[in-house]
C-alpha cells in the first residue's frame, strides 16, 4: 500500500471486515526526508508514522512490514546521519580525541509489551542490537549513555544494564532530568556515572501494573525480582545495600509512593552515581578511560630482553 491511502475513514471501514488479516505492508523507500523528495515520494517520514499510529490505534498491534532502499544516489553522509539519529536515537562521531558512540536512553523501557503510541519509549529490542555491534566495532573506542527515563519494563532494563556492564569497550552514562526506577540500575552499569546537578534520581521499590494474584508466589517473585535489582546496583555503585534498601523503602517523602528522591548532589553524596558533571564532564572522562586503556596495551619501551639459548655460559678460563 502506499501511505497516502492509510486514512482515518480507510481504517474505519477496513476494521469492519471480518476476514481480514491485520498485516499491511507500507512502501517506506527511505527515512530521510531529503531521499524521499528526490525519488519524488509524496510523503515524509514524520506522515509514514502517523500512518502506522493510525493503524495501531484501530488494530492494537497490527503487523506492520516496508522496503527500504539503501545506498540511494546523492544520498549523503549527513542524511545518513541524521536518518541514523531519527531511527534508532544513537549517533557515532569522530570530531573528538577518539571515535565514539552516543546512544540515548529516554522515556520508558519499553520491553515485553508494546506501549501505547503517545508515550515516549526506548525500546530494548533496538539497544541490544546497537550494544553488540558496539562491542563488535574496534573503531569505537568508547560508548557515552545520556538517560532520562520514567521507568518502564524492568526485565528488559535490567537486560541492558547487564550487557552495559559486561562491555570491554570503555562507558560512561550521564543522567540528564530524572532517572527513575529502572534508570538506577541504568545509570551504575557503566564504567564511571555522571549527573547534572539539577537532575534526580528516584528509588522505590519494583511495581507491576494490572492484574495479579494475591499469593505467596507473587510475594517471592516480587521480593527475588528486588533482590537482583539490589545486588545490580550495589555491585556496580559504592552505595551500600542497607542504605539502598532504606531509601527504597522510605515511606515519608513521596505523596502516593515509597521511596526516596536524590537530587544530584543527593545521589553521589549516598555513592549511588560517581560525581556530578555535564556533557563535557563526561566526555572527558570517557576519553581518559580510553587513553588509560591505550597506555596498558603499548608494548614496554627500550631493549628487548635477549633470547635464551638453552646453552650454558663456559666457565672462566675455558676456551669458548
């Protein structure tokens, strides 16, 4: 199909029919917009999403498929860029000391459920991906976080916590806003954390929406899922799990909640995040852990040690 024809009126009257399955393939071609002009589409990509919001509004969650072409003529590096941006909320630049990566998590996490279109979501299916070609990459020398989350699902959080964690490449995370709930976890996972001081952290205990059983096995799985959490976080911090356990159980400052919210002097004050700083602070840092890294692998400067013959030297006053 193409774009044009996904209306309001042409969802309307499509969802009354009984056999019809909710698969609609949309040409997309390109997610620059300069592209799509050149080939003389009559759509942007900011309409070919409000064409797949459209569909998701009346279907739930319909199958949505496209074709893209790559390497589209007179396609640049700057709208290659700024496609890459759009997309997937990550860019790589070379202007500094070293070759680097930003990738940005925002809004909520959104993981094993898919979230209504209004909200704004970072979806995990898409950063796990991005943090394995990362690793994979040896001209990325280092990868710089920038998060400002409003919670979300906690089993994909914690994914991408763990696999920040466990990345070789040099990290760094900087928390712009607030980070809340599952962004605690987010925050700790690099190798140095960073936070502005007007941001916030908030710490409070694992929730669930919807529908559940009021039994003991939802009470231990609650209680193991906050176990993880907790370990996470004290294991890649220097906040102490009685203290983070305190303040995630703090019943005397949130209206409708527990649990406590830090400001930035607040949160590396507890050893929750490492100092405070902004986006050159980070960066600065992120390029030290790099240089640091680079100064261990050069080889030692000076002679090399000479080669062992396997012969013993002749005693003294014996003829070679």
């Amino acid at each position: 199909l193409e774009p044009r024809t996904i209306t309001e009126e042409f969802c309307a009257r499509a969802s009354k029919l009984k056999y019809l399955c909710p698969h609609f393939h949309l040409s997309l071609q390109s997610g620059s917009n300069g592209t799509l002009k050149r080939m003389n589409r009559k759509y942007t990509a900011e309409e070919y999403k409000h064409k797949c919001d459209l569909l998701r509004k009346v279907y739930g969650n319909p199958a949505l498929t496209t074709d893209v072409i790559v390497g589209f003529p007179q396609e640049s590096e700057e709208e290659r860029r700024s496609e890459e941006i759009y997309h997937s909320g990550s860019v790589t630049t070379e202007g500094g000391r070293h070759k680097i990566h930003c990738l940005t998590i925002i809004g909520q996490v959104e993981g094993h459920y898919i979230l209504p279109p209004q909200n704004k979501t970072t979806k995990y299916e898409h950063v796990i991906p991005q943090l394995v070609a990362i690793e994979e990459d040896r001209s990325i020398r280092g990868l710089l976080v920038i998060l400002n989350t409003v919670g979300g699902d906690v089993e994909a959080g914690l994914a991408i916590a763990e696999l920040l964690s466990g990345m070789k490449t040099p990290t760094v995370s900087l928390v712009l806003g607030g980070g809340h709930s599952i962004g605690v976890p987010l925050a700790v996972s690099t190798r140095y954390s960073f936070i502005a001081p007007t941001a916030t952290m908030t710490v409070h205990p694992v929730r669930m929406n919807g529908v559940m059983l009021g039994v003991p096995q939802t009470l231990s799985y609650f209680d193991k899922m906050q176990e993880r959490i907790t370990g996470f976080v004290t294991a890649n911090s220097r906040i102490k799990p009685e203290k983070f356990r305190e303040l995630m159980m703090n019943n005397g400052e949130l209206v409708m909640d527990i649990g406590t919210v830090l400001d930035g002097e607040g949160a590396v004050k507890v050893g929750l995040i490492d100092a405070l700083g902004g986006l050159q602070d980070a960066l600065g840092k992120l390029y030290d852990l790099i240089d640091e890294e680079d100064s261990r692998k050069k080889p030692r400067r000076g002679r090399p040690p000479k080669a062992k013959t396997g012969k013993e030297p002749p005693a003294k006053g014996v003829a070679r």
